[in-house]
C-alpha cells in the first residue's frame, strides 16, 4: 500500500487545499492508500509525495486537484 504526504506551507494559509486534496484522495482510493498525512511547511510549500517519491510540486505546476489524484492513481 501507497503513503501520501501533503506538504503545505502553514503561512500561506493553505491548509483548506491540503484538506481538500486529502479528502479527494481518501474517497477516490480509500483502503488502497496506507495513509494521507499533512506536513506542516513554510516558504510556499505545496507538494505531494506518494512513498517519498513527489509527484507534484507548486513552485513547479499549476494547483488541479484531478490531475494529483491521477498522479497519485499512477503509483497506486
């Protein structure tokens, strides 16, 4: 099974959006995934990691919640 780590920068004010994608996640692949955990950042940090591994990066790419749900479906 997959671990998800939702990165988000605490400043930013973007734990609504880590909640989101959490629970987009969680009802998208539910007992496929081991778990999503939120980790707390700084400095504009939004990235998701599936078993280390980041498949997006904010500083990188646009926020769309369905295009990380089919980066994380890949790894799963």
């Amino acid at each position: 099974m997959a671990r998800v780590e939702i990165e988000y920068c605490v400043p930013c004010g973007f734990l609504e959006r880590a909640e989101d994608l959490q629970h987009a996640l969680l009802s998208t692949f539910g007992e496929q995934l081991e778990g999503v955990t939120l980790v707390t950042g700084a400095n504009g940090v939004f990235a998701v990691r599936v078993d280390d591994e980041v498949v997006f990066e904010k500083s990188e790419e646009s926020y769309d919640v369905d295009e990380i749900v089919r980066r994380v479906r890949d790894r799963v």
